[in-house]
C-alpha cells in the first residue's frame, strides 16, 4: 500500500497497538483520524448544564487531552492526528478519499451499536474502493476464543479463567511494533489539518481531570510504575477503600491508552514469579476478557435484559417512592454512611472503589428494592472508566441476574461491610466530613450513637445527615419475598 488511514476509537495510544502496527507494515504513508462520534456524545448533552450552557463529562475532557498528547507525538515525527466532531459513516470516508487511502485500519469494538456502526462505515468505503481492516486489540482473547470442553461459550468464569491460563502463550502477549520510518507519518494536507474542535464548541466543559488522573499514555505510564512498586500488596489493600490499595488504571485502560497485553504480561511474569498481588490482579483483568465475551457472545445484554431470563419476572420497585429512594442513593442520602461516601466519591470524581461498586449495587437492589438497570445507567453516566460490557456484568452480578452472579440469597450489610473494610472510619470521613467527630465504632451506623456523642459531635440526624431511609433487616426479608419467583432457577 502506499495510503492508509489508522481510524482511532478505544485504542488511544501510539505503542502496541495492533491496527497501527498492521498499518506501519503494510503502508509507506500512515495518516491517524479520531472522530468524536455525534451519536455517543449527543445523548451525554442532556440533564443539568453549566452557567455557559455546557455539560460537565470527565470523560470528553479525558480523551480530548489524551489525543492531544498522540498529536504533539505525530507531529514531532512529521505527522499530525485529524481529529473530527460528526458521524464516523460520514467523516472517515470523507477523510481517507480526500487522503487518497487505499484502506482504514481500526481495532475490534465488541459492542453491537458499534458493531453495527463499522459495518455502515465498511459498506460506504466498500463503494469508494478502499478496504476496511479491523484487529483484535483490546482484550487477549476474544469472542470464541477460549470454549468449553464441548466447544460451546463459558458461563461460569473460575473454568474460564482456567481454560485461559491454560491456552495463553507468549505470542498472546507479545507487542506490537509501532516504530514508524522517517517519514512513514506523512503531514496532513492543509485542506484536512483542522484545528481540534474544542470542549466548548462540542457542547463540553474542561473538568480538571488532569488534576488527579493524568491522561494519555504518559499518565497510565506514570500510574503503572506507581502500581508495580505495590502489586505484591495487591491482595490485601485491594478491598480497603481508605488506602491505596488497587491499581487505579482502569480509565487509562478502557480508553486504550494503555495496552492490556503490557498489563497482563507484567502480572503473568509477577505472578510466575510467586506473588499474590499479580495473581489476584491478573484475575481482574481475566474477569474483564470474561465480560467482554459474554457480551459478544450474547449481545441481548446490551438491551437491558438479565443473562438469567427469569429474573426478568422481579417485580421491583417502582412510582414516587422509589424515585424518591433511588435520589437520595445517587445523591449519597441513604443514612448508611458507607453506602453515602461512595457515592459522594463517584459524584465527585467519577471514580468509585470496586469494593464499594458491589456495596451500593447490592443496597440498591436488595435494600431498595430498585432495579438493577436503574443503577447500571447511573453508573454509564458518571463512572470515568465506563465499559458496558463490566457494568452490566458487575450489575447483574449483584443483583444475582447475571452469568456467574451471586446467589440471590446474599446480601450485603453495609453496617458490617463498613466494619469491615472501613474499620477506622477513614473512607467515610473523607466524604462526609459532617461524620468526622463520630468514634470508629458509631460511625458506621450514626442511629446508633447516644445524644451525648451526637451532641459533642455537632450532629443533629435528620437535618446534618439523614436516618436510614430502610431498615436493613426489614429490607432483606422483603428481598426474599422479592426473589422467589426465582428461586427454584436459582
């Protein structure tokens, strides 16, 4: 070849990346596009503006830095990112018959409203006479790669993580080269070397997310050396909320600007090497292959229906009162305060401790009463590392709908969880400092403190921070009840 258009989506790095790489191999001149896709961002436009009209999305404000890193790269090896704001079907022809491609190579996306978008964008370059190329990338193994012993789909994930031991080898993990000749980044002509269209102008507002998650690959590096020095801790730290105890690359992952081969190929070797942390780290990632499996596999999720059927026959939840109760857990007001400083963590910071991520889905669902869906979309919204294919699994995973999920029956105490993993209180003095003079044993459950602590503690429940909105108890009675058109299935 001597064009090709390397069309970025969730793959936003310049090292490892398998389209690129096939591009840099099979092409002279290699040009980079990111569209930011009218239909995804759109819809991300509605609910509560700023004083300028804008919407607060720490997620455009990520990219677009992040893409700004690839194109002061590109541009230092001759080279430039063409970044658009409009429809991929529309934009991606344009550019590469205007750059003259012989082809536009792209990585896999599993989920089927992009699935479908690819194929559009395949069948309208098919009419220019440029070819259209996509590779696996952003998981080691993909779709029906790794099968049962009667060759159909896992279900359950500890025999699929096993199989996927057992099949990974090193040409799995091996990376991609990504080193271009001189000139093999070719300047983009001045007719399509555009301005990048800025935050405000896409209807968004800058978050100051770099403030405390550093994007691009430089961040995730930089987040990554961080983690390696504390990975054989991994397993203890992991479920403690108030230290730093897990690896917080998750956002840097979902949005490709760091490579999972890199990452699994770091917690195999620690992990050979005999430490706990990387086994149990590498297990999180193989969860993430395991979901994203699941969706491609049965990508019905992606509707908004549980993997398990019948649990689709739960009547939750529903009218005034349950939008009065499903407020006051988005807004952190339920009086349990576990439940509450998580809330408050993800609101403030679009990021939320995955302990804590089972925690609240399990209050929602079992405490409340609420439906799981409802929660999954609160989470699409206001989670930085938003992937569909792990929010729904880990929603459906707490409300026993999913593959694998917990049994029905279980349900979390957020009293004794926060005992638990929150023993001294830190975590929820963080978020609710109204809390703060509390001891370490009434913080958990403030009802049950005497008025003299409350007192001197400056707290007046009901009005400096709200009585449980359920009984606990009470709740889980009713959850049985709730569960048992399932039981039997269960």
């Amino acid at each position: 070849m001597q064009k090709a258009l390397v069309w970025l989506r969730r793959d936003l790095r310049l090292y490892d990346q398998a389209a690129l790489s096939h591009a840099l191999k099979e092409s002279k001149q290699v040009w980079l596009a990111f569209v930011f896709d009218t239909d995804i961002l759109k819809p991300l436009l509605k609910g509560e503006l700023d004083a300028n009209g804008l919407k607060h999305d720490r997620r455009v404000d990520f990219i677009w830095q992040g893409l700004a890193q690839i194109d002061q790269s590109l541009r230092q090896q001759g080279g430039g990112l063409i970044v658009r704001f409009g429809k991929p079907i529309e934009c991606i022809p344009k550019i590469a018959q205007e750059l003259g491609a012989e082809a536009v190579l792209t990585n896999h996306d599993y989920e089927p409203s992009a699935i479908a978008r690819d194929q559009k964008v395949s069948n309208a370059l098919e009419k220019l006479g440029i070819a259209f190329e996509s590779f696996k990338d952003q998981v080691i193994f993909e779709k029906k790669e790794i099968l049962t012993n009667s060759n159909t789909v896992f279900s359950i994930f500890t025999p699929y993580k096993n199989n996927w031991l057992k099949t990974l080898q090193e040409k799995d993990l091996a990376a991609y080269e990504c080193t271009a000749k001189p000139g093999q980044f070719t300047p983009i002509p001045k007719k399509l070397d555009l301005a990048f269209p800025s935050l405000d102008s896409m209807g968004f507002c800058s978050t100051g997310i770099e403030s405390y998650l550093p994007p691009g690959s430089e961040g995730g590096q930089a987040f990554l050396e961080d983690f390696l020095a504390r990975i054989d801790q991994y397993q203890i730290g992991r479920d403690f909320p108030a230290i730093k105890g897990v690896s917080y690359l998750s956002t840097h992952l979902r949005f490709g600007m760091l490579s999972i081969r890199g990452l699994v190929r770091e917690a195999h070797r620690r992990m050979l090497a005999g430490s706990m942390g990387a086994t149990i780290w590498l297990s999180e990632l193989i969860w993430r292959d395991f979901y994203f499996m699941i969706l491609s596999n049965h990508p019905r999720l992606a509707d908004g229906v549980s993997f398990k059927p019948d649990y689709d026959n739960i009547a939750w939840e529903s009218g005034a009162q349950a939008k009065k109760l499903f407020t006051a857990w988005c807004e952190g007001k339920t009086g349990y305060p576990l439940v509450d400083a998580a809330m408050h963590q993800l609101n403030q910071s679009g990021y939320m401790h995955n302990r804590l991520r089972m925690v609240v889905a399990s209050f929602l669902t079992k405490d409340l009463g609420i439906d799981w869906r409802w929660g999954e979309a609160y989470f699409a919204e206001h989670l930085n590392d938003f992937e569909l294919s792990s929010n729904n699994g880990g929603w459906q995973w707490a409300s026993s709908s999913g593959c694998d999920a917990q049994p029905y029956f279980r349900i979390f105490n957020p009293i004794t969880q926060s005992e638990k993993f929150d023993s001294e209180g830190k975590f929820i003095r963080r978020y609710l400092p109204q809390l703060e003079k509390l001891s370490k044993k009434t913080i958990h459950a403030p009802w049950t403190a005497g008025h003299i602590e409350l007192e001197a503690a400056g707290i007046t429940l009901g009005k400096d921070y709200p009585l449980p909105i359920v009984d606990h108890d009470e709740a889980r009675k009713k959850t049985l009840v709730r569960y048992s058109v399932v039981k039997k299935i269960a």
